[in-house]
C-alpha cells in the first residue's frame, strides 16, 4: 500500500515492534479494520490474517459476544481500586478460570497481558519459598531459544540472544537448556533426542545445587524456535525432576492456551500438569489487555496468616483485574467451553496439516508440526542435506503481504495460527494465499 506524507512523518514519531522503520516502509501496512479472519487496511485492501494478529483472535475479530460483554461492563463500571478490593466481576473471572484448567491449578492473579503474568509467576515462586522456610531457591531454567516476554525478568528467562543483547547486563538468576530441536541431528530418535534435553534440566539443577533452584520455565510448544513440539514424555519427565529437587514447573502457555492445540491447555494435551500456568493473549480475544497467573491451590497458604506478619503477596499492577478485561475473559471462556472449540481445534488442526504437507511437493519443506491449530512449516535448500534456506523465508515475507496474507516468517521457517473458529473453506482460502506466496518467493531466490 501507499502512505501519505503524514502517515510516513508520524512513523518517524514511533518505534514498530521488532523492525526498522525504514524497512516497514519498503513493504507498508497500516490496518483500519478487522472482522473474523480477515483485515483491512486503510486502502481498503483485505488480508487474510493467519495468526490472529498475534495469536490473540482465537474467536476472530469482533466477536460478537466478546464485544458485547465488553460494552456491557463499560455501562457498569470500567475500573475498580487495586489497592482497597476487587470487583464483583474479577471474582467471576477467577472463578471461571478456576472451573477449566488442569488440576488444582485454580488459584488465579489476572494481569494485563503476558508479560505480567510471566513476571509475577516469577516473583510468585521466589517469595513462595522464602515464606515457607527455602529462602535461598530464587533460580529459574529455562531454554535457548524460548521467549517469555519483553520485561526484564521475562527477557533473563529468554533465550533469544539478539532480542536481549541491546539491552544487557541481563537479571541475574536465570540458567539456560537446549530445546530438543537443538539437537534433532544428532539422535537416532527424536524420542531419544527428547529424554536426553529433559536431563539437562536436571544436570542444570544439580549442579546449580537443587536447594538454589526455584522453577523450570517452558512453553509447551517453542514458538520462536520454529513451532517445535517436544514429546509427551519429555513433559513427564520434567515433571519427575521437578518434584525430585522441589522445583516448580511453569508453563508459559501465553500462545498455547485457550483451546489452540486441541486441549484447554497444552499441559493437558501432553499429559503433564505444572504448577503454574502463565497465560495472556488470547484470554481477551484481543480486545483489552489481559493476562492471568494460574497456580496451585495450595500454593497460596504461604501467603496467608496474621496481617501483622506482613503476609501477602507483594506483587500488583494498576490494571490487573480489570473489570473490563475480566468481563472480555469471561466470554473468550465461555464461548470456547460451549462450543467445544478446543476440540474443532483439533480437528481443523489435523485438515490444516493435511494441507501444508502439500508443499512438500516443492523439495524445500523438512517438516510440518504442531498441535491444534498452531502449525510450522520448516525451510530447508534441499530434502537430503537439510541445510536451512533463509532466503526463501525473507523472500515470502514479501511476497505473502503481496498476496494479502499475513503469517508468521522467523526466516527458516513459518507459521500459521489461525482463529478456532476457522472455516474448512477459509483454511483452503489460506493454504491457496500460503501456496502462492511461496511459488513467487522460490522464483525470487
């Protein structure tokens, strides 16, 4: 699309996320509406939006229901005090959240995204153990290539070198593992892969000395290593460690939550439950900021007891629990319990895959994988060396824009993870949209 002379000199007031201005303006998009799975810039033009936006859309856009819940709590009340109570509506939220995830996982915190709620599951941990006599557990390991958020304690638990390097010293505290896709190669199994990588976690642990250990942080499907599931026995044996060194297992299911891969929640669907769950994005279906940090049960006795002993959780944001929010998350829940849209994730999940295994035909895919209706596609120069081929990504970065689609390009590879309400004929629409895109960026290449 074009842009005006206003809109180039406002973009020079601005900072987009992860990229250049001057390459923004190479390849231009400024959107003005949105319904279902599509958008609309201001130009008109459509777009096929294959990961709701940022993996937030799991209804679409302008969920009626959603937006209806939303104006109804704006003629009702929009904020309430944090620091005197809550509202009658967040109580409801904690409530609903409480009644569909795994486990006893329903002691709830709502933020206002996931970042937030990646940091206070953090400092959650942290004052868990001090309060109940293993003060000096204040660790977390994580993983190379996961990302966790754009906070600092969120950054520390990443391991997207290039994202934190401008920003270093990094938070002290925080250990990395490798993913199993790191060392894919070198197995004759990718199960084999998988039991050896959740053993470094508990090499790490021991040799950090378990009593320093608070958590394990992972996302239950790397989205910026590539859409890469682990096995279900890599979860479970994560779980055995964790409880052989009393250590909390965290799952950031930021992306992975609310019906994306067939299952509530990812732990359900690999069959592991952690301890606490962090959870944003699409919990508001987009619509207003919010995050929740789900733990055990239990979990919050160390927090309670004689005010005098200043027993609380120490933690808080000006807009955590808000009423509007709350009410948004109220209706992404139920909507997605009613319709069982979980499950027709995972039915729509298996025709999508179906459907990009189609593009092997080109002898440059190594592999499509996922859950649900989160899918990657990898990139490789050819099927034998598997050597990666990043210039067919940055190739259709462009060309899929051109086509009116936008999806996710990390350049080796790419996804696609669309709303749970998805259409058999809209997945056919995108897959054509994926197609076409590539054809035109092998022939740039």
């Amino acid at each position: 699309m074009q842009l005006d002379d206003r809109q180039k000199k406002l973009l020079g007031r601005t900072f987009l996320d992860y990229q250049s201005t001057e390459a923004f303006l190479q390849n231009p998009i400024v959107v003005s509406r949105a319904e279902g799975v599509y958008y609309w810039d201001t130009e008109g033009r459509r777009y096929f939006d294959g990961i709701g936006g940022i993996f937030v859309a799991n209804l679409g856009h302008g969920h009626p229901r959603v937006i209806e819940a939303v104006k109804r709590q704006l003629d009702t009340m929009s904020f309430s005090p944090p620091m005197h109570g809550t509202s009658d509506i967040a109580l409801d939220f904690v409530e609903r959240v409480g009644e569909v995830t795994p486990g006893t996982l329903n002691f709830v915190k709502p933020f206002s995204g996931g970042s937030e709620s990646m940091e206070a599951a953090m400092k959650f941990a942290r004052q868990y153990y001090k309060q109940t006599d293993r003060p000096h557990k204040y660790k977390f390991v994580s993983r190379y290539l996961g990302y966790h958020g754009s906070t600092f304690g969120a950054m520390a638990a990443s391991g997207t070198g290039k994202r934190k390097t401008p920003f270093e010293p990094q938070m002290p505290g925080f250990i990395k593992v490798y993913p199993p896709s790191y060392y894919r190669d070198r197995f004759a199994s990718w199960e084999e892969c998988n039991r050896f990588c959740a053993q470094m976690f508990e090499d790490a642990i021991i040799n950090e000395d378990p009593d320093t250990v608070a958590g394990v942080i992972v996302e239950p499907i790397g989205n910026t290593g590539g859409i890469i599931p682990p096995t279900e026995e890599y979860f479970h044996l994560l779980r055995e460690i964790c409880d052989r060194h009393d250590v909390l297992l965290i799952f950031d299911e930021i992306i992975t939550g609310w019906g994306r891969t067939g299952s509530m929640f990812a732990a359900e669907t690999f069959g592991a439950i952690p301890d606490i769950i962090c959870s944003g994005k699409a919990l508001s279906n987009g619509t207003i900021p919010l995050g929740a940090m789900i733990a055990r049960e239990d979990m919050a006795e160390a927090f309670k007891g004689d005010p005098a002993a200043g027993l609380n959780f120490a933690h808080g944001h000006t807009y955590a629990g808000s009423p509007v929010g709350c009410a948004a998350g109220l209706a992404v829940i139920n909507e997605i319990v009613e319709k069982d849209l979980a499950a027709r994730a995972g039915k729509m999940g298996t025709y999508l895959a179906e459907k990009l295994e189609g593009l092997k035909k080109y002898g440059v895919v190594r592999e499509v994988r996922g859950r649900g209706l989160i899918r990657g596609v990898e990139f490789v120069k050819d099927t034998n060396g598997l050597q990666p081929f990043p210039e067919l990504g940055m190739a259709l970065k462009k060309t899929a824009l051109q086509n009116g689609l936008i999806i996710r390009v990390d350049p080796t590879w790419f996804a696609v993870v669309p709303a749970l309400v998805i259409s058999k004929d809209e997945v056919d629409e995108m897959c054509e949209l994926i197609d076409r895109s590539l054809q035109e960026a092998l022939a740039m290449v």
